[in-house]
C-alpha cells in the first residue's frame, strides 16, 4: 500500500510571477509566505511522486474532442510551453516524470469505471502546471510529477460530485494498485475567483473565495458536495472560478481532513484570488468545523448554454497558440490565414471588427476569447496582454471598463484558524 503524505490546494494565477514584483509589498509576502510554507510541507512529507491535479485552460485538444481528465506520461514534463511563456513572464523549467507511476494511475482509474485519457508526449503547460512548479522549485528537487489537467470550461462539465468520485479513485488506486514503499502527494492546482475572457475580467470575488476556502479546511465534504454547485462557482466568475475543482479532486484523495488556511489576498491586477490549503493527513475528522454561510445564488449560469463548440473560430485560436509560424503570418496576412477557415461571415466579420462580443453571441468561447485578443493585441506580461484584456473588456462592455479594485489588500484568517 503506497501513503498518502502530502494533500493541498494552491491557486496558479498567471500574473504570480510576471506580475509579482510589481504588485505591493503585502500582496508581495503574501504569495511568497504561502508557497514557502508549502514547499517546506513538501519537502517534509519526503514524496516520491507528486500528483498535480492543474486545469486545463483549452491548451492541449479542441473544444469539439474535449476530455475531462488528461493524464501525463512522459518521462520529463518541460514548460511553460512557448506561446504562454511571454504572458506568464517566466523561465523554462524541467521536472522528472514517472512513466510507470502514470500508467498504473490510468490503468487503475479506468477499470474502477472512470472515463481517463493519457498522453505520453509532453503536455502544453501554462500556468496550471508552471505556477505551482516555479514557486515550489520542483526542479530542484528530485521529486517526479505526474500532471492530470482537468476540464473546467468547456461543456459539459464534471461537477463537484464527479470530481470527488475522480479523488476518492484515485485514493483506491494509490492504496492498492501502486508500490508499498511509495510515498504520494497531491496538488489542486486551480482558482481561486476570477472570469477570464469575460466582461468581469478584473471582478474578484472576495465573499466567495473566503467561504471556499473555510469550507475546504473544515472537513465537511458533505456540505463541500451540497453547496459547492456550478451556478455558484458561476456567478463567482464564469468559465474560471470553477478551476476550483481541481481542489476537490485533491480533496476527494485526502479525505475528510482538517487544513490550514494561508492569508487571502486580493489583487486585481493577478485577476483571481490568492489563497491556500493544507490539509492534515494525520487528523482525521470528528466534528468538522463551522463555515460561514455561502451568498445565495442569483443568477444562473450563460456558459452551458451559449456555447458552440462547431465554430471553426476556436480551431484558429488553436492552431496560433500551437503554431508560431502560423501566427507570425496572422501578424502580417490576417485576411490570408483567415481564408484557411470555414468561418462563417458573421464569425469572420466579428473577428475582423474585433468584435468580440457578437463572436460571443455565436457561441465563441470566452476563454479563447481573452487568447484571441492576446494574439491579436499582445501576449507580454502586464504590457500586451494588458492592453488585449482591455480591449476586450471594452468590446463586451461597451467601452466601460471597470478596474474591480476597491476591496483591494489582504486579509488574515481568524486567530483560532491555524494557518499554512
């Protein structure tokens, strides 16, 4: 029977590394505390495999053949892959892998019932992946990874339910399909509140991310399985918020267990909250602790109904993040690459006119929304990327952009919470 030793959620928002150093000094201590105490938990804990459960932002398959869960085979996992390098404004990084380790996990999952899908090529990472490792300096460690990206925006989705049975599995196959001597650890890799390549784009959902957090350190997974609903995650930041499944996933390993909590920060410029859990693997859970009450549901969610995954504009999104020729020509010839495509004349028409929000209204994703008009109007770390944020924000706003930061700063756990 391989151990569990070490079970955590961490949020990867892009801007961690790129944006960092330009964000203040409590932020700042903030993202570099958490990360710290974690790795010293890690290192700690002595894993030989380390289990990260990151979401898969559309940067490995099409809309139209999307699986839920992706496992990595490869030998040696290397990111961040090139297109998301200059919007994360990170170095390259290699991490070992584990071949064997992968494939009894797909095996053992697929034959308790769940639908997986592997790949033994190195996986397109972006921030899922390449946050946690930067920050966690797994390449300086001799730690092997197994990477399992997970979907979180595109239709249908698994929900909190499928995502704990996926955890709760993968708890069985480490327990009894795996070597004895194995020591395992896990990390959700997702979250916390944001909306990327939506009108809320800066929109940080504070309440929310207070009330997940607390309720992933209590141990009440029953109320974690009622409360934690897509409509909810929605109305936190559609097509991103619900990134916080990778945590349940994790959590569904762990068990009921008790976790500490980091300080919360909010930052509007990383466009999603910062936060952390560790949960305890040495304490099980007798009487889980109380959570605030969660805001009430007031809207219902658009993504599961808006979206068409026929449009042969999410195959050009596609094909320029993957293809850095075809994007140079895209920069010079537009008209040219866009003739490559079954576009339809009012999908062609909205591109042309970077009209991003009747793209919406045909069923254009809103995740490659921000993508497309990062291609479009820069993809560097707080420069490009920045203006291309702003620039979509203004089409589906009508020019009204709204910055989200008036509850900027951070916030402290109470004083009888133990801290990461």
């Amino acid at each position: 029977m391989a151990k569990l030793v070490f079970a955590a959620g961490v949020p990867h928002a892009p801007g961690l590394i790129g944006l960092l150093d330009a964000a203040p000094e409590d932020i700042q201590k903030v993202v570099h505390d958490m990360y710290a105490q974690l790795r010293e938990a890690l290192l700690a804990a002595r894993p030989d495999v380390l289990i990260i459960v990151g979401n898969d932002h559309l940067a490995n398959s099409r809309p139209r053949t999307y699986p839920d869960f992706l496992i990595g085979m490869a030998p040696e996992h290397v990111g961040p892959f090139g297109w998301y390098k200059e919007w994360l404004g990170c170095r390259d990084y290699r991490v070992r892998g584990d071949t064997a380790m992968a494939e009894a996990l797909f095996r053992g999952l697929n034959r308790r019932g769940l639908r997986m899908h592997a790949q033994r090529d190195n996986l397109r990472f972006d921030d899922n992946v390449s946050i946690p490792a930067l920050h966690l300096r797994l390449d300086e460690t001799d730690i092997r990874v197994i990477p399992i990206l997970q979907n979180c925006t595109v239709p249908p989705l698994p929900d909190a339910h499928q995502c704990y049975a996926v955890g709760q599995a993968m708890a069985d196959v480490i327990a009894h399909d795996m070597p004895d001597d194995l020591r395992v650890a896990v990390l959700g890799s997702g979250g916390l509140s944001h909306e990327p390549g939506g009108s809320r784009y800066w929109y940080i959902d504070k309440e929310f991310d207070l009330w997940f957090m607390e309720l992933m350190a209590s141990g009440d997974h029953e109320k974690l399985l009622r409360d934690l609903t897509i409509a909810r995650m929605e109305q936190a930041g559609s097509g991103g918020t619900m990134e916080v499944l990778s945590w349940v996933v994790a959590a569904g390993v762990a068990g009921p267990r008790y976790g500490a909590q980091s300080d919360y920060a909010l930052h509007s410029n990383f466009k999603c909250g910062i936060g952390a859990v560790l949960w305890d693997l040495n304490q099980t859970v007798s009487t889980p602790r109380p959570v605030r009450a969660p805001q009430p549901v007031t809207t219902e969610p658009v993504l599961l109904t808006a979206f068409d995954p026929s449009l042969a504009s999410h195959d050009l999104v596609q094909d320029l993040k993957w293809d850095e020729a075809l994007r140079a020509r895209f920069a010079t010839h537009e008209a040219e690459v866009l003739d490559r495509y079954p576009l339809r004349p009012e999908e062609r028409q909205a591109i042309e006119r970077r009209d991003f929000l009747s793209l919406y209204r045909l069923g254009f994703h809103p995740y490659l929304g921000g993508q497309l008009a990062r291609l479009i109007y820069g993809n560097e770390a707080g420069k490009g990327a920045t203006i291309a944020v702003q620039k979509l924000v203004e089409s589906l706003n009508g020019k009204q952009i709204e910055a989200f930061a008036s509850d900027e700063g951070v916030s402290g756990q109470d004083a009888a919470t133990t801290r990461v």
